[in-house]
C-alpha cells in the first residue's frame, strides 16, 4: 500500500491567482517553505530541478513532468527506482468553485517495497513539507487576491 499525502482546501481567491503562484516558481523561493526552488518547462516529459527542504539544508531533487493542463492540473513524479522499489508521484489541482473561491488539492504518493524504508526516515518530515507548502500557497494566493482587489 502506497504512503498518500493529500490535503484539500478551499482558497478564497480566484482560481487563476492559484494558478499563478503554483506556475510562478521563480517566486517561490518568496513563499514556498518545502520547495524553495523549482524549475521547468512545464512541458510533459520535461524535467523539474527543484531544491526541497526536508532537513536543515535544501537538497537538490530532479523530478519529471507527467501532465499540465494549464489552470487546472500540474503533475510530476520522481525516476522509478528499478525493480520497483520506489516510486512517486505528486500532483496540484486547481477547480474553481464560485466567484472568488478555489478549491485546491495537493497530492502526493510513494510507493514501491523501499518506501517503508524511506516513510520512515522521512515520512513526518514529508508530512510537515507538504502542509507547510498547501499552507503557504494558500496564504501567497489570498493575499494575492486581496492586493489586487484593492487596487
């Protein structure tokens, strides 16, 4: 059985002001508490060079991109390991649910026979990364939303 991370969370900003934080990655070193660096092309088979922070000091992590639908959906996963023994794959989706509001689900999955391995290690590190960030996204995105209806 897979280690699962998912959070869903309503977000009041318009779900194009989602979309532009999470697309934004040159920002996120701004916002962003658990990948304090990303970049890509978003184009699918395309690479992420990203800097995630699990421990005290940001590692350098290369991922690939598996879908974008632009406004909607952003997926990625690591290189399976072979003979199966670890794989992952994570996910940002975002829905508009009326004027003003999203609703935005992160997700995220490891799986593999080395995965019990690594959940342990590092799996309330995960935990908390994950939460920091859809937390974090949340937070950028509102404040987004409200700067510029004030404007």
């Amino acid at each position: 059985m897979p280690f699962v991370i998912e959070k869903v969370i309503e977000i009041a900003a318009p779900a194009d002001v989602v979309w532009e934080v999470i697309t934004d990655v040159a920002r996120y070193p701004e916002w962003n508490p658990f990948q304090v660096e990303l970049q890509t092309s978003f184009k699918p088979g395309d690479p992420i060079d990203m800097q995630v922070k699990l421990l005290a000091r940001p590692q350098a992590q290369r991922e690939w991109v598996t879908e974008f639908v632009p406004g909607k959906r952003f997926a990625y996963r690591m290189k399976p390991v072979p003979l199966n023994a670890l794989s992952s794959q994570r996910s940002h989706d975002v829905e508009a649910i009326g004027p003003g509001r999203t609703r935005y689900r992160s997700y995220f999955h490891l799986k593999g026979w080395l995965h019990p391995v690594v959940v342990g290690l590092l799996g309330g590190k995960l935990q908390a990364g994950f939460a920091g960030m859809t937390a974090a996204l949340q937070k950028r995105a509102e404040e987004l939303a409200r700067q510029r209806k004030a404007a």
